[in-house]
C-alpha cells in the first residue's frame, strides 16, 4: 500500500508543476486581459496547495512504510481527496471549463480545503499516537 501512495505522490506532484508551468505561460493565451489576473491567482492557489499536499503525501507514504498507522492512512486519503477536490477543483471549474462552476459542482472546492484541514488533523493524532523509542 505505500507503493500505492509514494507513487500517488510523484504523480501528483508532476501534475502539479506541469498546471503550474501551463499556468505561467499559457494562461495569457487563454484569458482576455480583465480575467487574466483572477485566473492567475486562482491558478497559483490551486498549484501552491497541490504541490504542496503531493510532498506532503509522499512524507505520509514514507512514515507508514516505517510506522503503519491507521491514522496515517486516513490523512493519506484526505490529502489525496483535498487535491483532486480543491486544486483540480479550481483547475476544471475555473481555469480549463468555467461554465461547469454552475450549480452543485461550484461546492467541490470548499470540500476539498476541508479535506485538506482534516487531513492534517489525521496526522496530528498519527504523531500523537505513535509510539517512538526516544524522549523529546
């Protein structure tokens, strides 16, 4: 299973830096000049986070590869749902098929900065409840 995630990791993050590179250098292309500034913003918010949550999840890979937790694989999944829902959220809703943000599918970013929080909660009592051999 940490296969399954340490590749997750190294595929999201690839994912992240060629948005973050289509984001730097084909977005003006994309936009006319009065959405440009708010598609990059929002282009930046959804590439930070991703690569982010991608080094993140790798981190988390390699702790379960030495230390299974349940809790650890928790965190996993709700950092992994936290990219798809918040970054490639806003990557399909507002940057490549904006009409779509209409109606109900406009609420899978929100779950997805939620999914991130949670996840980071998942890994607090992960490392609460690991059992190390050394004092701090």
């Amino acid at each position: 299973m940490t296969r399954f995630w340490a590749t997750t990791a190294g595929l999201s993050g690839a994912m992240a830096v060629a948005v973050g590179a289509w984001a730097s250098h084909g977005l003006a292309r994309t936009f006319p000049p009065d959405l440009l500034e708010r598609a990059v913003t929002q282009a930046q918010s959804a590439t930070h986070l991703h690569l982010a949550h991608s080094v993140v999840l790798l981190v988390t890979a390699l702790w379960m590869s030495a230390r299974p937790s349940r809790w650890l694989r928790i965190a996993a999944i709700l950092f992994l749902a936290g990219i798809v829902c918040f970054s490639v959220g806003i990557y399909v809703l507002h940057l490549w098929w904006p009409r779509l943000g209409a109606g109900g599918l406009r609420y899978i970013v929100p779950t997805g900065g939620v999914a991130f929080i949670l996840g980071w909660l998942a890994l607090a009592v992960a490392a609460a409840r690991s059992r190390t051999g050394g004092t701090t």
